[in-house]
C-alpha cells in the first residue's frame, strides 16, 4: 500500500463521496476512484460499497480505515518532527471544523497564525454534525472548531464566540417575509433532523423540548449540510442554523430567519491536551490574542 493510496481512501470515508473527496483532495473524481480500486484489488477485498447517494463502509473498509488513521499520523507526525528539526517552525496543523465554522472569525485567527509560522501548513479537514470532535479523540486532526453542546471531557477547550441562531426556510413559506421568529411561531414547522449526530447535540438544535413542553415535529433527514439545504429549498423541512451560515450557505431559494427567543450557538475550539504539540500552542495563542479569551 501506498501512503498516498492510504490518505485517498481515508478522504472518500470522511466524506462518504467520491466527489467531494475529490474536491477536498483537488484530484479528479475519476483519479479518486481508480486509485481506491488499485487499493482494493491490491489488497483482494471490497472496501467500500457505492450507491447513488455516496459510499458506505464494508466490514473490510472499517478495518482499514482504523489502521490507516494510526499510518498516517505516525508519517504526519514523522514529516513535521523533520521539518522542525530543518526550519526551526515548520510542520502540519490539521484544522477540523464543520460547515461554517467560526465564519470570519477563524479565517482572521488563521491568516493571524500563519503571519508567523509561514513554515506551517495549515490543513482544513470538513466535518458533518460534531463529528469533527470524534476526529480530533481519534487523533485524525490536531484542532478543531467545535459547535456545542458537545462532549468535550478529556479535552481542552477554549472559547472563539457566539452566534445567533436562523431559521431556515423555503422563500416561498409564509413565514419567510418575517424579519424575526419566536421558537414558538414554529411549533408546527417540521424540522430536518440527522442521525448522525449525538442525540443531546439534536434536540439542542432544535429546541427540543419547546417552553411549553411540546416536542418538534421531524421533517427529512440528511446526512450533511448540502443534503439539509436542499431539504429546505424543496421544502421537505425547515432548518435551524448559525448566523454565519445564512452568508456562508446564502441561496436565493431558502430564506433566513433570526429566532430572537433560543439560546445562541457557542462555539470552542478544542484539543488534545497530552500532545505538547508547539504548533497547536501556537495556534491556541493565536486565538487567545484575536479574541482575548483566557
């Protein structure tokens, strides 16, 4: 096996799609998945099984890919411990985070960063639904961007910021003229909903339970944000969100709305504290100065 082969087939599990890990990658889809089967006929089992809606992982697959993590950070970790040793400051910074992220704020943390540590890559890794926090327990990232609530034992954290909470909603709804909602204006508002996130982080979203006692009505169910605003758009189901991504995920078929009456989004970043990583403590001390928490 290849470390190249390995990092391609780790890519398509984090995203469960040939063609956003291509797009992740910046190789060609049809590149992608020739170099997965190489891997697999190399190796003489199926991997991963492919469908319309993307790849899920076989029992061989799931095997690999806990192997291939441990392969890949020890010549992670084997690169950046050289580069240091030659520049003084230089390595690999896996930065994992979801959708927006932190918005603007975490751009100007990183461009903060790299003002000085030019000789660190910065690699962003895109998660769907608090997986970015199993990421970083299973050593596949070195920081991440955390929406809570989340579970965050055994890890440090440091708080970035706060967002209002949107609802987003078809343009045509009738309640997509309002310039604000209670949560209560949307009792009856079916929500999308995902089973790939831990239930507490769910009903958190969707203000489950309500201020009377009454529970949301479930509408669609999506495995990542893309699937969710096409849920939205189509009108199979309304969708709460942080204000970064009424910018970052603007579209002129879903409009959003504020909800002035829920708690507002938190967002941490967090990491492994046994690592003694200086890369990560320097990133760390860049977002303590851009947002002058302690």
């Amino acid at each position: 096996m290849e470390i190249r082969e390995l990092r391609y087939f780790v890519a398509v599990c984090r995203e469960r799609h040939f063609g956003r890990a291509a797009e992740a990658l910046y190789i060609s889809q049809p590149s992608l998945s020739h170099a997965i089967k190489k891997l697999e006929t190399r190796l003489g089992v199926r991997l991963l099984d492919r469908h319309a809606r993307g790849v899920d992982l076989t029992p061989a697959g799931a095997d690999l890919l806990a192997e291939a993590r441990k392969v890949l950070l020890a010549v992670d970790r084997a690169h950046a411990a050289v580069g240091k040793h030659r520049t003084g400051k230089a390595g690999t910074l896996r930065l994992g985070f979801q959708a927006s992220g932190a918005g603007a704020l975490l751009t100007e943390i990183r461009a903060a960063f790299q003002r000085d540590h030019r000789g660190v890559t910065v690699v962003p890794l895109r998660y769907d639904w608090g997986q970015e926090v199993e990421a970083l327990r299973a050593h596949e990232i070195d920081i991440a961007v955390v929406w809570q609530p989340q579970d965050l034992h055994g890890l440090r954290s440091l708080p970035l910021t706060t967002e209002e909470r949107y609802l987003g909603l078809p343009a045509a709804h009738p309640l997509a003229t309002r310039t604000s909602l209670s949560i209560m204006d949307i009792k009856d508002v079916p929500l999308t909903w995902t089973r790939h996130a831990p239930p507490t982080w769910v009903s958190w979203w969707a203000v489950n339970p309500r201020p009377d006692g009454s529970h949301p009505v479930c509408g669609a169910e999506n495995r990542n944000v893309e699937e969710q605003l096409e849920n939205v758009a189509s009108g199979a189901g309304a969708a709460i969100s942080p204000a970064s991504m009424t910018t970052y995920y603007s579209r002129p078929d879903i409009r959003w709305v504020l909800l002035h009456d829920v708690e507002p989004l938190r967002i941490d970043l967090a990491w492994n504290p046994g690592e003694h990583d200086p890369i990560v403590a320097e990133f760390v001390a860049a977002a303590r100065a851009r947002t002058g928490s302690t």
